[in-house]
C-alpha cells in the first residue's frame, strides 16, 4: 500500500468504518487513499488514541502510510458514534468469534446497533465480518431497519462483501485481491461494488449476500480440511519411515489437479480455528446434519500441538533426557510468519503444555511483544549461545528474521515443525 494520498475526487463521499483491526484499518486507510472521507470507529480507546497519533498496531499498515492519511485530515479514528453522521458507506468488519463452540454474532449486533440511527436515504451497508450464510439479510437488515425506521432496499443499500486479506503477505494486497461483492438487490449491488472499484483492482459481484458469505467460508473450509490432510498424512508417514516433506516436495510438481499445502505444529488465527465451525454450526442447525470433513478438520488440527509435544518428549527421551527441567527454545510464538498475530497460535498452547510437564521454557519471537503471553515464558534473542544452551530448539513459527543456517549449525536438538531446516541434528514433524 502506498503512503501517498492520492486523488482527492471523492472526498465529498463519507465512509464510516467500524472495527478497526487487521480488516478494518486496512479498509480504512486504502478507502482514504482512494480519496474519501474516512472515519472509523473502534470500541478499544487505547487503539484509537494510537491511530490518533498515527501510530499503526497492523503489520500492513506502516506507519508511514497511516500518518499520511492521518495529517491530510482524510482519516481520523473515534470512539463516538455520533461522529459518524452523515455517512454514505459504512463497512463493518468486527469480530466473528465462537463462543462455546457457537458463533457469536454479538460484536456485529452490537456495531449494527450503533450505526442503524445514522442510516439516511441513499446510504449504504456493507458487512465484511466473516460469517454464516444468512447474517446479512437476516440479522443485519432487520436492526439497521429497527434503527432507522427505513427498509432496505427501498430506502438504504445493503450488501457483504468478504475480506480477504493475507497479514504479512506482500505478493497479495487488499488492492490487488479480487473482492467478491454482493447486495439484496441490483441496486445495492451497484452500490457496494461502485465503493470497491474505487478501492481495490478487481471486483467479483455474486448474486446474493448468501453467496458472498458461503464463498468465504469455503475458501477458509477448503484451506482448513486440506491443512487438517496432510497434518494427519505426516503422522502416519513418519510411522512408515517416509520423508512426508519430501514426498510433498514431489507431489507438487504435478503441474495440474494438485495444491500444495503443508503440514504444521496446528492452525491459529482468526479464521481457520473458527470460521469452517460457523458453517458446520448453521448446517446442523438448519439441515440436522453433521459436517463431517469439518468435524474431521478440526480434530485433526486442535491435536497438532499435542502431537508435537509428545514428539518432543519421545525426542529428548532418545537422547536421555527429561522433559521436566530441560532448557527449551521456542522460536515463533504467532501463528503466521512475519506477523504479530498470537490468536489461537499453536505456539502459544505448545508452550503452555511444555510448562504444565516442567520445562525450563524460553521463547524468541521479534515480531510479538509482551502482552499476552505467560510470565512463565522467559523472552530472548536468538542469539548463538541462547540456541548452543537450549537442550531442545522448536521451531513452530518460521518467520523471515530468524537466521535458520544459524539454529540447524548450532541447536544440539532442532525440533522443525515447518520443515525449513536439515541436519543431524534436525527431527522434522
Ligand atoms: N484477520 C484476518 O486475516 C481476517 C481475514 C479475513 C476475514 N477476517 C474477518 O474479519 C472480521 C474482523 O477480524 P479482524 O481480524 O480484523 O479482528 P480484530 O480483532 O483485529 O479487529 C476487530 C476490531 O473491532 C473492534 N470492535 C469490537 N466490537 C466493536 C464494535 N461493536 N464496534 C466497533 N468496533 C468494535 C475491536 O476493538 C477490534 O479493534 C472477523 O469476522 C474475521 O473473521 C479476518
């Protein structure tokens, strides 16, 4: 994204934007390039005093660019829901959580709510919240109706638009991701995709809302059931003495009908945790039947971190040691290289179940601060003699800035769950 403020055209256009996080700010930021009037809003007062003074919490989002936006006065974050009057477009991206198992729509209730009385004649609502297909006609419609005692489509616009951001990536970008959008009507349809086009590179537009949120959780369900495969398929490889890495290397030279995916130490974030488990959810509350492969999937991915543990006590007991009381190296502790993200993040329940058996538990990660993770969790650098001193070296989270030639040299027990390292002194998952 560039910092440049480009294109001044359509500033007379208002956009609200509500939940700024790694969806939201994003939106907010490009949406000002491109040359609205943007305000966002977010209920974290000490995320907004941040974006007050251009200070961006989102890898993608520099601070650079957001203090562009910022001081060229086309941008500015709130937590007061009057300041978002008048607005023309208004994009909801908060969190789609579960809560016990359940999707919990609260946080998109609660923003619908609050944006419904500023609803006028003519202006437009867009949900990017990943969700169930069905919310925004559903759900969304009805409050903001509720609210402004206006029916959508006759009198505002309605439609969803899935995000579909890769945090950390530089080859895809909000602007050059084709983004799917959708209205209740052919007018709302015009409308929601009229904003993208200023906005990203290329739009697809789908014939309904439904369409729309069914399309995002099957790509999530797609990576999540594919992931879950070749996590189960490393098991059994190494039970049948076959170098899972290397068959994968192979497989993926078909040049037709095949999609690598890699196996890994489980999966974190927000989506793939979450996201499949909101379509298994409506599909056996609407149907009466389970979804297996996502059932599966999930089975199979929530264990992972508690196969890598029991791989690395059966590690160290071949090399005579204890768990209890060795010096462990954790290097990675987000879920995604290149990231901050800790949500979900294997790591962080790798650690978790290291200190319940009595581990000495160190963690090198230069991306995550502080927050949020155990006390119990001495921070280091990835320093030669930090890695020579660690009884076992894990390898969960291979994000660019760890000098891997380094730990493979110099780990006297290299734990690889992403199979970047080769040694002899290297055991891969
Ligand atoms: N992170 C991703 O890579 C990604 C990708 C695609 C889709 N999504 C989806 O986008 C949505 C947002 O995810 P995210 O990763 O940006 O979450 P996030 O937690 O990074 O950000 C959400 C923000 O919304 C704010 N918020 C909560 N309730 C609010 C309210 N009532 N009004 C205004 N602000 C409120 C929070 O304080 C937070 O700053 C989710 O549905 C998620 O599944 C996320």
């Amino acid at each position: 994204m560039t910092a440049s403020v480009v294109g001044l055209s359509h500033r007379d256009r208002r956009v609200a934007i509500l939940g700024l996080g790694y969806v939201g700010l994003p939106v907010a930021v490009r949406a000002a390039e491109a040359g609205f009037d943007v305000v966002g809003l977010d209920i974290d007062v000490g995320r907004v005093k941040r974006l007050g003074a251009g200070e961006s919490y989102v890898e993608d989002i520099s601070d650079e660019a957001l203090g562009a936006v910022v001081d060229a006065g086309c941008f500015h974050a709130t937590t007061s829901w009057d300041d978002l009057a008048g607005f023309d477009y208004a994009v909801i991206t908060v969190p789609t959580p579960l809560r016990d198992g359940n999707p919990d729509l609260s946080y998109i209730e609660d923003a619908t709510r609050g944006i419904a009385p500023h609803v006028r004649r003519g202006s437009c609502v867009i949900l990017e919240s990943t969700t169930y297909p069905g919310t925004t006609e559903e759900l969304v419609g009805p409050l903001l109706e509720e609210g402004s005692n206006l029916l959508a489509g006759r009198d505002f616009h309605l439609g969803y638009s899935p995000e579909r951001i890769d945090p950390g990536s530089v080859t895809w970008t909000l602007v050059n991701t084709p983004k799917v959008v959708s209205g209740i009507d052919t007018a709302s349809l015009r409308a929601v995709q009229g904003f993208y086009d200023r906005i990203v590179d290329r739009t697809v537009p789908v014939a309904s809302p439904r369409e729309a949120e069914l399309t995002k959780l099957i790509e999530n369900t797609f990576r999540h059931v594919n992931i879950a495969l070749v996590n189960e398929l490393a098991m059994f490889a190494r039970d049948l003495g076959v170098d899972i890495g290397n068959a994968i290397e192979a497989a993926s030279t078909k040049p037709f009908g095949y999609m690598r995916f890699d196996p890994g130490p489980g999966v974190g974030g927000h989506c793939l945790p979450i996201d499949p488990s909101y379509l298994s959810w409506q599909v056996k509350r609407s149907l009466g039947h389970a979804f297996r492969f996502v059932e599966l999937a999930n089975d199979v991915n929530d264990h992972m971190p508690d196969y890598v543990v029991r791989r690395l006590i059966l590690g160290l007991n071949t090399r005579e040691r204890a768990l209890k009381n060795s010096r462990v190296l954790i290097l990675g502790l987000a879920y995604k290289p290149n990231t901050a993200d800790l949500r979900e993040s294997p790591a962080l329940q790798i650690a978790d179940q290291l200190l319940t058996l009595g581990a000495d538990v160190r963690a090198a990660d230069p991306h995550v601060n502080g927050k949020g993770i155990d006390a119990r969790i001495q921070r280091v650098e990835v320093t030669e003699d930090e890695v020579a001193a660690a009884d076992l070296v894990v390898l969960v989270c291979d994000h660019a800035a760890f000098d891997l030639d380094m730990v493979s040299r110099t780990g006297r027990y290299v734990f690889d769950t992403r199979h970047r390292l080769h040694g002899a002194n290297v055991e891969s998952l």
